[in-house]
C-alpha cells in the first residue's frame, strides 16, 4: 500500500499537471529602460508608476515585487527565461519595450523617493514631492 501511495505521489509531482521539483528555476530580474512618475501630487492623492520592461528572446514578464514605506518604494521586475538550465530552446532575436503601470496609494512623505532595481545595470530613480 505504501508503494502505491509513493508512486502515485511521485507521479503526481513530476505530471504537466503538477510543479517538477527538477525543473531548473528560469527566474530572472529583468531590465527596466524607464521609469515614469509625477514630479509632484497633492497630499493624500495616490498615483501611478510605469515602468518599461525589457523584454524579447526567451524572457517574460512574471511579476513585480514592491518594498514600500512612507518615505520609499523599491521596485523588482521579475520574468521568466524559458532558456535557463535548457540546451533545446532557440530564442528570437528580438528586443521589446513593455509597459507596466503599478498604483502607489498614500500615505506618502514629501519628498516621495522611488527606486527601480535595474537587473545588472545602474537603479534608475524618480523623487516625487508630495505638496
């Protein structure tokens, strides 16, 4: 009984259906190429960030991960490389410019600093006053 149990839990883990604790993770940051925000607001108002995702080959766009305090927001842009850990994937040679907006909402201090992780290259930074 033991048996068929492990089999069947074994199966399970490594089916399409299921997560393959094997797979290589193929999470990458991605790069950000611009950062857009107000350089000013009203207290109390919330507003919006886009950042402009650089993306193409074998790269997608996952998530992006927000460390925020009243003063800050540090943001991490997450994507996925279907070539990571993987010999049989051939990748197009292209590069794409994708925009992703983020809602920031108060309460804010003034000045507002905002940080975007950047992959291998330099953060990039925008400071919003907050009147």
């Amino acid at each position: 009984m033991k048996r068929i149990l492990s089999v069947a839990l074994l199966g399970l883990l490594v089916s399409p259906i299921g997560c393959n604790p094997f797979a290589p993770d193929q999470s990458v940051e991605l790069g950000v190429s611009k950062l857009d925000a107000p350089a000013s607001i009203p207290s109390g108002s919330s507003f919006a960030v886009v950042l402009t995702v650089v993306l193409g080959g074998c790269l997608s766009f996952d998530r992006i991960d927000v460390d925020r305090s009243t003063a800050s927001a540090t943001f991490t842009v997450w994507g996925k490389d279907a070539s990571k850990g993987r010999k049989d994937i051939v990748c197009p040679d292209n590069i794409i410019q994708e925009p992703h907006t983020y809602q920031l909402n108060p309460p804010f201090s003034s000045p507002f600093q905002i940080t975007v992780n950047n992959g291998r290259l330099p953060p990039l930074t925008a400071t919003v006053q907050v009147q």
